[in-house]
C-alpha cells in the first residue's frame, strides 16, 4: 500500500527516511545472508523486498 500511495498521491509526508532507509539495508544484509548460506529463498524474496522498499525510499526522496 505505501508504494501506491507514494508514487499515486505523491504524498510521503507520514513516511520516515530514516525508517525506509533501515527496512533497505536489512533486506540487503538478508541477501548478504542467504548468499553466505546458499538459500535461494532467501535470497529471492529478500532481493523483491529490498526493490520495493528502495523504490519507495526514492519516492520519499524525490516527492519529499
């Protein structure tokens, strides 16, 4: 839902960068994780979610 209504209503007001920032950087140490680990689950989801958590933290960034 936060993707949607980022780029829709261009309205991040309610948003943290700060948060946004911190959900990015742990699916990118998951991904470390499951690389170390060999799980393509892992890994896979964790590379969906840190792509949608990023584009929201650029919708953040540019409508901010």
């Amino acid at each position: 839902p936060q993707l949607f209504k980022v780029w829709t209503e261009k309205n991040v007001e309610s948003l943290s960068l700060l948060t946004w920032m911190g959900f990015v950087i742990g699916s990118d140490f998951w991904v470390l994780y499951g690389i170390v680990h060999k799980q393509k689950p892992i890994i896979f989801i964790n590379i969906c979610l840190a792509s949608v958590q990023f584009i929201v933290l650029l919708g953040i960034i540019i409508f901010s």
